[in-house]
C-alpha cells in the first residue's frame, strides 16, 4: 500500500486558510447603493448574501474618509440575523428607518430593530442622517456569535456614495378642523353666559352681571386649554394614530382598548400602581399626622427650627431631590459607600420597587404635616382641656375628639393624595425609568400606569394605544373617587 506524505506544516496551514475563507468569507457578495431611491439625508444601500448561517448580525459602518479598519469609522446600525418566525413584519414607513428583505419589509424585535432570516439572500435599509452635499465611505461587515468579525473582513473596501437630494418640506397640516372645533367652543361658551345674563337680569339679579364678565375668560381658557385636549385624546383611544402618520390616523374602535386589556404586562403594572398609591398615602398621612401632633405640642422648644428642617423636601424642586437619591442609591453611590458593599439597589425588582416607594414617601410627608398641622391648631384647645379634667386619656383624646375634628382634613387629602401618587410620574421616571425589565415589549418592574404610558407613546410611537391607557387611567380615578367620596362623605362638612 502506498503511503502519501504528509504536506509540509506551511503548505498545509495555507491549505486551511484557503478552505475556510472559500466557507466563511462568501457571506457579503455584493454592496451597492440604490442610487434611484436616495432621498434628503438619507442614502439606501442593498446587500447580497450568500451564506448568513454563522451570522449573529451585519454592521454599517461610515465615515467621510476612506477607511481600512473599523477604528477609522462609525457605527451607523445594524440588522440581527435571527429565527423570524415569531416576529411580525413592520409596514413600510412604520420605522424610522426602512428595511426590506428579499423585496418585502423586514420583521422587527420588539425594540424595533430589524430582524433578516438565515436563508435571505438579499436586503436593504436606508441609512438616514446623513448630512447632503458630502462624501461618505461605507462598509457593511458580518458579525458571528462571539461578537468577531468573520474570516476575509479584516480588510475592508468601503464604496463611496452621496446625497444630493435637497430638503423637501411636507405641505403644512390642515388646521381649520382643530381652529373649527375650538372657535365653536368659544362661541357656545360665549353664548352660554348671555343666556345666564339675560337669566340674571329677569329674575331681578342686577349684581350678578359683572360676575360673568369675571368668569367667562377662566372658563373659556380652562376649556380650550385643558377640556379640548382631553375630549381629543379620547377621541385618539379609537384611532389607530402612531408617529410615523401624524394627522392621518383612523377610527379602528375598540381595538386598542382589548389589545390594552389583554396584554400580559397590564395586570402586573395595575396591581403594582395600586400597591404604590395605597403605600405612598397611607405614610404621608401618617407621618405627617404624627410630626404635625410633635409640632403643634404647646411646650415644645424650636418648633421654627423643626419645620424649617421638615420642609426641606418639599421645598427643594423635586427633579433635585430625586436625581440625588437617584445618585445615592446607585452601585457607587453614597450608601454602598458608607457600607462598604456594591450592592446593585435599582437592578433589582423588590429593592428597586421598594426604594422608589420610600422616595415617594420622603417628598411627600412635608405637605400632609404642614396640612394636618394647620387643621390641629384649627381645633378648639378647651375640648382638650375639659377632657383632661374628666380624667380622659391622651390615646382616648386622639380617637374621640381629634380624629373627628380631622376627618373633614384626612378624607379629602387623601383622595387628592391617592390621585397625585396614582399619576406621579416624575420619581419613577428619574430614578429606574420603569426597570428592572421583565420581558420585552412589558411594563418594567418599577413601572406604574403613566410611566408605560410615557413609554408607549413616545418609545414605540403608538399613540391611540397610550390613549386608550390613558383614558382607562382616567376611568379607573373617576370610579375610585365616585366610591370615595360615597362611602367616607369627604365633600360633605362636619356636623
């Protein structure tokens, strides 16, 4: 049997180069600029594929000089090579930024970027903000799943390209529809109070006249200021609005209120703005009764000192306030570094939802003690002072006659408390932004009903869908202040 050499170590390690630059190098066969479809800003390049299975993603990158090396140049985007079975396929002009696959839109994660099948073989995006009138060197690289480029791209040949499309500015929205509903406010407005005039004036209440004059404007600017702009997002809750065809939505009914009502997150988020509210109230108003009681004592010594240093939350702005705890609370931050430890506080769901709560808490404690305080310097001292001679206790006192006297205070602050943590967006929004996340396209773990909101209409762009949680925020506040104002009285005096 005859016996082959072996090939020399050089010729053999030059055999294997070869090999898997043949299997890995033939990723990208071909770049090119659609020339036809450039527009203002915006330049779209097309790539040909021809083996994308080791593929994780393809980078574009950019610069106004020639490169070699991707050190030399900026990331511009980049496009996943994923399983797409399970993604949807965003209609042209619905991105920001469009992308086909083999001639058809490509499917999108929920983050919005673009998603290609292993077995297409051709796709294309459009690159925008790019400036006009200014050469640019592009280059699109395939990435494996170690984050490495593939074999024969270390060597880059950038093509060069431009745009010369000058700016087209869309004709301006038609606004007499919005000029219409708002003039026929003010004329039924208007016509309202010569009526109640005229009222006025046969029933013989000639000093009643002047007080419409008084009125009229508040009311004319409370309602195109604050009652149009409720009535037209209600109206978008029934649309199918979304930022990429502004002015052009259309009535779809109640189809983003099912799609609000059977997402996965909105229990979740529900359950949690409740906890939220309810926490945030009960502490305010029991510690703020409780320092109000210090405070208001006779004999205590510095009470300026006191509510000068309790103040102080309340009277800092707020964002302050809430960027330094933000600050304190981080990895680095003061109350690891006091401990010693690296404890990652907002990374995790329970401490970063309780933490938020104790925020929350802090802020809002001045304003119920300087309200309750108030209220307990309002009660008249020689009830207490007949009670202690009939031998009644301080605990008794507080439960039999304070209490009582307060209840005109508590009941409507705490309604107002309840409303103003349900929709206290600014805490939140400062310090975790919604996270800890829990799953994609979710409520995060620290978010309550406005934050996602917030991130519904202006991370995804869906703003009949924001609407319709906005609107079934509003409902859920009006049946809880219906139930109450019924069952505690609030709106009702003392007797």
């Amino acid at each position: 049997m005859t016996r082959i050499a072996p090939l020399p170590p050089v010729i053999a390690g030059l055999l294997f180069f070869l090999l898997s630059l043949s299997v890995n190098a033939g990723t990208l066969t071909e770049v090119r600029v659609v020339s036809e479809a450039q527009k203002y800003r915006t330049i779209q390049i097309e790539v040909s594929v021809t083996d994308a299975r080791d593929v994780d993603r393809y980078e574009v990158w950019f610069s106004e000089q020639p490169f070699r090396t991707l050190t030399d140049a900026l990331l511009h985007s980049q496009v996943q090579v994923a399983d797409t079975s399970r993604l949807e396929r965003v209609p042209e002009g619905a991105a920001y930024e469009d992308c086909w696959e083999d001639g058809l839109p490509t499917h999108r994660d929920p983050f919005g970027s673009p998603v290609i099948s292993p077995a297409a073989k051709r796709w294309s995006c459009q690159l925008t903000g790019l400036i006009p009138n200014t050469d640019y060197w592009i280059a699109v690289v395939a990435v494996d799943y170690s984050g490495q480029l593939l074999s024969g791209q270390d060597s880059l040949s950038p093509i060069k390209t431009r745009t010369d499309i000058p700016d087209q500015l869309p004709a301006p929205p038609d606004t007499r529809p919005v000029l219409s509903i708002l003039t026929s406010i003010v004329i039924c407005l208007l016509a309202l109070f010569i009526y109640l005039r005229r009222q006025d004036m046969r029933s013989g209440k000639a000093s009643a006249n002047v007080a419409h004059a008084y009125v009229a404007p508040a009311l004319i600017a409370l309602a195109v200021l604050s009652f149009y702009p409720i009535v037209y997002g209600i109206w978008l809750s029934f649309t199918d609005a979304h930022q990429s065809r502004l002015g052009q939505e259309s009535f779809i009914g109640l189809t983003n209120f099912v799609e609000v009502f059977t997402s996965p997150g909105f229990g979740r988020v529900t359950l949690f703005t409740i906890i939220w509210s309810v926490a945030n109230v009960t502490a305010h108003v029991g510690f703020g009764l409780m320092l109000a009681l210090v405070l208001t004592k006779a004999h205590l010594k510095g009470k300026l000192f006191y509510r000068t240093i309790l103040l102080m939350p309340w009277a800092i702005p707020a964002y302050i306030s809430i960027l330094a705890w933000k600050g304190i609370l981080q990895t680095d931050g003061l109350f690891n570094n006091i401990l010693g430890t690296e404890i990652e506080l907002l990374s995790q769901v329970t401490s970063a939802q309780v933490l938020v709560i104790l925020v929350n808490i802090w802020l809002g404690i001045p304003f119920m003690m300087m309200s309750l305080s108030g209220a307990l310097m309002a009660i008249p001292g020689d009830m207490y002072e007949a009670a202690d001679l009939d031998g009644v206790s301080k605990w008794d006192q507080f439960i039999h006659l304070t209490l009582p006297n307060l209840k005109s205070t508590i009941t409507p602050l705490s309604l107002l408390g309840f409303i103003w943590s349900f929709n206290m967006f600014t805490v939140i929004y400062l310090i975790t932004r919604g996270n800890p996340s829990v799953d994609f396209g979710q409520p995060g773990a620290t978010d309550i009903l406005i934050t996602y909101v917030y991130d519904v209409a202006f991370d995804y762009g869906r703003y009949g869908v924001a609407a319709a949680w906005s609107v079934i925020i509003f409902l859920m506040l009006v049946a809880f202040s219906w139930v109450y104002v019924k069952k505690t009285k609030a709106t009702e005096a003392v007797a």
